[in-house]
C-alpha cells in the first residue's frame, strides 16, 4: 500500500489573528485576542481536503485591551493560567467547511465543531507557498470549566456564557 506523503503546513503569526468575542452585561460585546499561539496543518492535497488541524495558545497571552480584566481571565475564575498555561485543539475530521476536533481548556476536553473557509492557495513575492482560512464557532464557556459568574444590580449577566470564536490564520508551506 503506498502512503501519501503529508505536506506540513506552519501557521505564520505575523499574518494571523487567534481571537474571541464575548458579550459584556448583555449590551456590548469585549474582544480579546492571544498573542502566543502556534498551529499546524498537516495535509496530502494542496485543497487541504484530508487535512488534520493542531493548535495552542499560550493562556498567559491573552489580552482584552485591559490589563485588570486580562489578569481576571488567567485567574482560577476563568483559564486559571498558573494550572493550566495552554488552550489546545486536535481536529478529527474536515469535510472542507467544517472542523471538528477535540478542544481543551484547563483540564476539560470537548468535541467542537468549527466553520472553515479555505479563502485560496498562493505563492507570495519570496516564492512561499500560503493558505488562508478563516475559522469560526461558538462554545459555551461553562462546559469547560469557566463558570465564573455575576450579575448586576439590574438583573444583567456580567459575562455571556456564549463565546464566539474567530480565527484569520494564514499557513505557510514547509
């Protein structure tokens, strides 16, 4: 039987954004982004077709624009960053729109679903080859662990138990 040699895609930072969206007492919404992260593609077709997906961010490199909120996140009220210092994804499958695959927050792993939008192949200026996709999904924040909570004197949720998830990462042939 002959393998299929896999071609090894590295996610190249300088192009790519890792990033959240979450609503705020229900009327507007914090964003936030981690600036430490890395990410593979490891894939026998250029159309990435049976492509299996890796990912990490560091959870000490969060950043919501604010520094008391950031230092909030990486305590045991969220991603407890000391305990746990790496968020991780391995897909499983990927039908061409949508990644499914095993992510983990803290100590809890769950089987996730992520749209995918490969947006093309092409060969920069240097003669390196690139891929862009633009991945995106929902969790709720409380199946992994992060079940801080508060409410306002009006009724409002402090923090929305959805989180969307929004991932612009450009991949380099190696």
């Amino acid at each position: 039987m002959e393998t299929m040699t896999k071609t090894v895609w590295a996610v190249d930072p300088t192009h790519s954004e890792i990033s959240f969206k979450v609503k705020h007492m229900m009327i507007s919404t914090v964003r936030g982004f981690f600036k430490d992260f890395d990410a593979k593609i490891e894939a026998s077709n250029e159309d990435l077709s049976d492509a299996q997906f890796s990912f990490s961010a560091d959870i000490a490199s969060v950043n919501t624009n604010n520094e008391d909120r950031d230092n909030h996140l990486k305590s045991d009220d969220f991603f407890n960053a000391e305990a746990y210092p790496k968020m991780t994804f391995e897909s499983t499958s990927f039908d061409g729109e949508t990644i499914t695959g095993d992510l983990t927050i803290r100590d809890v792993t769950k089987e996730i679903s992520l749209n995918a939008d490969v947006s093309g192949v092409a060969v920069d200026p240097y003669g390196q080859t690139k891929v862009g996709l633009e991945i995106s999904g929902e969790i709720n924040r409380k199946d992994f662990g992060l079940t801080w909570s508060a409410v306002t004197e009006a009724g409002n949720v402090v923090v929305s138990d959805k989180v969307k998830l929004i991932a612009d990462v450009q991949f380099v042939k190696q």
